[in-house]
C-alpha cells in the first residue's frame, strides 16, 4: 500500500509550509544581510580639463578617498566634459543599471556658461532634495565664503541619491565631512531598512 500513497513515500519535512516561526526567522537573516552589505557609491567628475587629459583630478580622488574612508564600496570613478547629456546619461546609468546608493558628482555647479551639471541633474532626478544642497552652503560658508555661489542640487533617482559637489578639492572635503552623518540614515531609507527613526519618535 505503501507504494499508492505518494505521500507517505515523502521524505519528512518535504512540502511542508514553514513555520511563523522559521519564515521569521529567515526574515530577520535576510534583513541582517542586507543591513550588512555596504553602500555602493560612485563618483562622477565634470570637467572638461579632466577628460582632455590637461588636469589633474583632485576633487574626484579626494571624493573616492574620503567615501572609502566612510565605507562604502566606491565602484566608478568616471569623468566626463561638462556637457549635459553626458552628464545626464552616466547619471542615468548609475541609477538604472548600476543601482548604487550614492552619486557625487564633483564640477561644474559655478557661474561658469559651461558649469551645468545642476541643470543635467534636475533633468533626470525623481525627488528633489534639497535640504542637502542648503546644508552644504550653510555649513561650509565659514571656510569657504564662495560656497554661496555654488548651484549645486540634490535629490533621488529611484533608489539612488545624486549630490553636486565643488570641483575644488577643499570644498569636495569640507562638504562630504558634512554629509558624513547623514548617509547612514538617508540611504537605508532608500534601500528599504530599517533605521530605528521610529523608536526614536517614540521616546
């Protein structure tokens, strides 16, 4: 008889639906995992002077030093002239291929008739953020009183959040020092994760 009735040939546990218990638990082992991996970012500098080759890129090594510094997993580093659709089509890239948790873009965010990088990142970002961008001048303005001539723009792109930086290095320094105690929080919420803001509200 043993042979009509399939499943009381079944090995045990086979087919079963697991537990609340053990569903929770893989649950909890997922989520630890995800919050363990680190934040992938990359680091765009516009310039033209860059990507001829007649200058040196400062800003964009001292951006990669210092994210690195942070811990995040800095996969490109990458320039690019200070044209818009170039611009706008790494930006894109970064976000919809890539799917990284940061951008920095370093350049172009002057009065200059080719600094428009703000303008390429407004086209193509979802979500405006601009408490970023007035954080940035507000907190820099005493070591770099310029910072308020700065255009830079900040905002998100599905999951992934595009910041305009100086192309100085000093000021790519002075601005990432700033944001340093923000990224934790902001790019869990854009990856989904938990980050204990609630059982903060509640205290």
């Amino acid at each position: 008889m043993g042979g009509e009735g399939g499943a009381l040939d079944r090995p045990s546990g086979e087919g079963r639906e697991p537990s609340e218990a053990h569903r929770g638990a893989g649950e909890a082992r997922e989520r630890k995992a995800s919050d363990s991996r680190p934040f992938r970012a990359a680091v765009l500098v516009v310039s033209d002077r860059v990507t001829a080759g007649t200058h040196d890129d400062e800003s964009g090594k001292s951006a990669r030093t210092l994210l690195t510094q942070f811990g995040f997993e800095v996969v490109h580093t990458d320039a690019v002239p200070d044209e818009s659709d170039a611009i706008e089509k790494r930006l894109c890239h970064y976000a919809d291929q890539d799917h990284l948790d940061l951008v920095i873009t370093t350049g172009g965010t002057g009065f200059a008739p080719r600094d428009v990088t703000p303008e390429a990142t407004w086209r193509i970002i979802e979500r405006e953020a601009p408490g970023i961008a007035e954080l940035l001048r507000r907190e820099t303005a005493a070591s770099t009183p310029l910072s308020a001539l700065s255009r830079g723009v900040a905002g998100i792109r599905d999951h992934t959040l595009i910041v305009n930086l100086p192309g100085n290095p000093r000021g790519v320094q002075d601005c990432l020092s700033v944001l340093r105690p923000l990224f934790s929080h902001g790019l869990k919420i854009l990856r989904g994760e938990p980050t204990g803001h609630a059982a903060w509200k509640s205290k």
